[in-house]
C-alpha cells in the first residue's frame, strides 16, 4: 500500500478520499440506515447521530449494516489515477513536504498496477457479504464481509500457535490434536455461517447420527435444527480423502527412488474374533504411550506409507552425506542449475532409517539455499582469518577474567540465621540507660522526641537487644530478679524510644510530586458524567462549548472552530 507523510495536514483527508474511491455503496442500504436515523431521531429527540457524524467517527458500523463493492478496473483506474495527481505533490503549510515523496510514487504506481491487472476488483457474480441472522437496535440487518485478508492467517494458523505450539508435542500427538481441532472447527464455523446460529453442543457428532439414523427407522422426524445432522455421514460412503500426514502419491515416490512401506502385522488393521462385528461401530488400534527408540520416525513412516519417513534435512549425517553428494557430482559442473530429481535419487539411496532419511526435491532445494550461504561463510572467514583470529585472541585474552567469584548459596532469613540480623551499629537511635546515682542526684528533663513510659520496680531496660532485619520489632522489657539494693529505684524512669531500623548508608529521599488529575468531560455537551467523554458516539446530546448552539455551527466537538 501507500505511505504518504504522516505528519501532513491533508494526511487524514487523503486516506477517507482514498477509501471512498476504493469502495462503492451500496444506495439500497445507505437509504435504510438514513431512514433508520430519521425514524429513531423522531421517537427520541435526543438522538443526534446522522449518516455524516457516523461516516466521520464510527465508520465501522457502517460498515457491519452497509455493502460496499469494489469497482472493475475501467472505473476504479482513471479516478485513482486522478486522485493520486491531485493529492500527490500538494505541500503541507506546516512542514512544506509534499504528500507524496520518491518512495510514495513508486508505491502508487504500483498500486496502478495492480488495480489494472483486476486484482483489487471484486470479482463477478461473487457474493462477498453474509448475513449474520440479527438485527440491531434500529431493525437493520447485521452483514459479514469475507474481503480481505485470508482467514487462515489469524483464525486458524495463529490459534493453533497459541493452542498448542509451547508442547513440543511429537507428530503422533500433534496429529492427533489437529485431528480434534479440525472437527472442533468445522462445526463451530459451519453452525454460524450456514444457520446462523452459535453451536452450543458436545463435539461426538457421530453419537447423534447414529441416535438420528435410529429415528429415521422408528419414523421419527429428523432434527435439522443440528449442524452435526445436516449430512448424516453414516448414510453416506467414504470420500476418501486423508488429512493431516498424508501418503506420497506413487508417481513422486518412483521418480526419486522411495521405496513404499513393507505389510508387517502391526500394519494390519486390528482383527479380534472376541469383539462382535456390529453394524457402525468403529474400534481403533491405540498405541502404547512409551516412547520407543525411532518411534516418532516410524509413526510418520507409516502414515506416509513409505519404508522410512520422509523429512527436512535435520542430522549431522544428513548434512554431511549432501556435501559428499554435492562436492562429487554438482560442484565441478558445468550447468549452473542442479537438477534436484537427480540429486534426490542420489540421496535416498543412502537412506537407512536412523540418521538418514527420504528427501522430495522442496527440501533438498531448500536446505541447498542454507548450505550456500554457509559455505560463503566459510570461505570469507577463510580469506580473513588473520584478522579473524587476532581480534578472537584479544577478546579472549582481555575480557575474560581468570579468576571468577564463588557461586553465593541462597540463604533464608530467620531469626537463628547470624547473617540475617543487623548489627547494634547500624540501629538507629541506641541511648544507653542512665546511671542509678545520677538519677538520685540530677534529675533529666523530658525529651520531646522520647517516650515516657512507666515500669515496675525490679525491672530494667537493656537497649541493645539485636533486632532481625526483615521486620520492625518493639523491645520488651526483660525481669530482674536480683536482689534489691538499700537504695531507693524511682519508679518513672526515661527510656529509649522503640528502635528503628535504618540503612547503613542512609540517604536523602526526594519528595514525591504527584499532579493534579481533574475529572474527564465530554467534549460534545462538557459533562463529566456523560458517556461521551470516552466514546463519542455516546454522547446524547452535543452543543458547541463556546455559543451553547446544538446545530449549525461548525464549534460542535471543537470549540475552537466556533464562529461566533
């Protein structure tokens, strides 16, 4: 597509002509939404949404209620054409850059291009629009366009990324969970676009045939309101047809010399004379769940039908057998393409099963385009080894230490564990005890910042208690029971205050600024409690801020273009 500049002034103006040149719509259903409107505006005054408010902010409702149609490439060349010269070399009155630079006119011109080819029309007679089965609140049907991208991409490949793509599952697994997801899929997907309707059911769509096939033959009416009844696959024979790892047609396996897969017993399907053979029933050979030497190799053997699994090259043996094949037979050649059918027979002559396996002509040109990339590594590192080789030895000779710490051992703090507490020293606010003579002779004065607590005689205070450094913890007071003294012990005594933990290196925190937050307002009517300030579309009833006008004048939702 087309990158114009951005920052240009008539950037957005540009992209809604663009689309509208692109697009055609259709009048049928312009006209019913316009009705609609009209319709809605006289029941509610209040509604103020017209074709034009919608074509400016909200254009993806539109366009799930209006068809639009891409024009044949006789009517959609001439007006693109003309739109990109008109739009092209205009100059913005801020920057002075054209819309368009050397980079932009090459992409239009292969946009031109394209349209010419019919690439971009839709094509004849093709119906691109789906109906939904709903309707909105205004009575208008809800469509569902299939243009655009192809669904795969988001809806199915990139799903199953996220479903199952973190497993590392091997190919067994992983082919059974695409087997699960492909049935899953199918009915979800079917049940939506065929009827219209969410499939809200068990996903055993056989249990429901074979209960319906039952009806039928009682005379019972059949269920159509089902998806999984739409087709009874039971009345029906096989279409053949395999999916996931699929066999190799023959042709190809003759042309590059892989041999088809030997009939052994465990290949034969399971046959017991002790389960009764009834009619629609399917039994299923389960595999053991041990992982066995080479048996994810052997699982996509057989599915592939093939002595050995067809693969990408993946091992050492394989890596080293193509650079013997390739170095004998293709180096030295005078032909510039290597005729890869040849080359495959070549290698699947060496195939054996356990490091070397089939290979088809895809992946041996693929890994080929690898293999000459790597080589013209090789050979340029060759040519600059000296370099090379004296930048390796001072990279390894200077930032690489000789000597590296010892691994620390993780420890968990607790209260036994001696390097879990602080020291004394780094306690903040240690005061030792006074004396009990200078308390008798001199009295202190209460501090402001200390606590004045009361204590029993008989009790004393020790201060410097270690005190663990994961939490704060209070010092209590421990009892005494020494003999007292002759000496009077006042009951009010000054202690330290509760001890606080601090860092080592304490530091100075800068104050924390927060700004002022005010309330969001709607910029159609300026109310805070209306729907529109964070949706505009929501907004029941839009004025201009600056005249209070509801209709006509150009400052609705921008003040500033008020012209009054």
């Amino acid at each position: 597509m087309i990158k114009p500049y951005k920052r240009h002034t008539l950037y957005k103006q540009f992209t809604r002509k663009f689309s509208e040149s692109l697009f055609t719509i259709d009048e049928t259903d312009k006209e019913k939404v316009i009705a609609a409107f009209a319709q809605k505006r006289l029941k509610d005054p209040s509604f103020t949404h017209t074709w034009d408010s919608k074509m400016k902010y909200d254009r993806a409702w539109l366009w799930r209620r209006v068809r639009r149609k891409v024009s044949a490439p006789e009517v959609l060349l001439p007006l693109l054409k003309s739109l990109f010269l008109s739009y092209g070399p205009l100059k913005c009155a801020k920057s002075g850059r054209a819309l368009f630079d050397k980079k932009s006119w090459d992409q239009a011109a292969a946009v031109l291009r394209t349209v010419q080819l019919g690439h971009v029309s839709d094509p004849p007679d093709v119906q691109l629009y789906i109906k939904t089965g709903k309707l909105d609140d205004l009575k208008l049907t809800l469509y569902r366009c299939i243009r655009g991208t192809n669904s795969l991409e988001g809806g199915v490949h990139q799903n199953l990324i996220r479903k199952f793509g973190s497993f590392g599952a091997g190919p067994e697994l992983a082919n059974a969970m695409l087997t699960e997801y492909r049935l899953r899929h199918n009915l979800d997907v079917g049940s939506k676009n065929r009827h219209s309707v969410i499939y809200k059911s068990h996903y055993d769509p056989w249990l429901v045939q074979h209960i319906d096939l039952l009806r039928q033959k009682m005379g019972f009416s059949a269920d159509t309101r089902n998806i999984a009844l739409s087709v009874n696959a039971l009345e029906y024979c096989g279409s053949g047809e395999l999916f996931g790892i699929c066999p190799l047609p023959n042709e190809e396996m003759v042309k590059i010399g892989i041999l088809p897969s030997e009939i052994t017993d465990e290949s034969l399907p399971l046959i017991d004379k002790t389960i009764p053979q009834l009619q629609d029933t399917v039994f299923m050979k389960v595999g053991s769940t041990l992982r066995s030497h080479l048996g994810r190799y052997k699982f996509v053997a057989n599915n592939q039908c093939t002595k050995f699994a067809v693969l990408a090259v993946h091992t050492m043996k394989e890596k080293s057998e193509f650079r013997v094949i390739y170095e004998t037979h293709y180096k030295n050649s005078n032909n510039r393409r290597i005729n890869f059918v040849d080359f495959a027979s070549k290698f699947n002559e060496k195939a054996n099963g356990i490091d070397i396996f089939y290979k088809t002509t895809d992946h041996l040109e693929k890994y080929y385009k690898d293999f000459e990339l790597q080589d013209g590594v090789s050979k340029t590192e060759e040519i600059h080894q000296i370099a090379l080789r004296l930048i390796e030895h001072q990279v390894v000779s200077t930032n690489q230490p000789s000597q590296l710490l010892p691994a620390a051992s993780p420890r968990i703090p607790s209260i036994n564990n001696i390097f879990a507490v602080v020291s004394a020293a780094t306690i903040d606010a240690q005061i030792p005890p006074p004396s009990v003579s200078s308390q008798l002779l001199q009295p202190q004065p209460q501090q402001p910042h200390l606590q004045h607590n009361v204590l029993p005689a008989g009790y004393y205070f020790q201060p410097s208690l270690p005190v663990p450094s994961h939490r704060l913890q209070d010092v209590l007071p421990v009892p005494d029971h020494r003999p007292q003294t002759a000496l009077l012990v006042p009951t009010h005594r000054f202690i330290s205050p509760r001890l606080q933990m601090c860092h080592p290196h304490p530091y100075q925190k800068a104050p924390v600024i927060t700004k002022r937050v005010t309330a969001r307002k709607c910029k159609g009517c300026g109310s805070e409690v209306c729907n529109g300030k964070n949706k505009r579309t929501d907004c029941s009833s839009p004025r201009c801020l600056k005249c209070a006008a509801t209709s006509g004048c150009p400052g609705i939702w921008d003040a500033k273009n008020c012209n009054r």
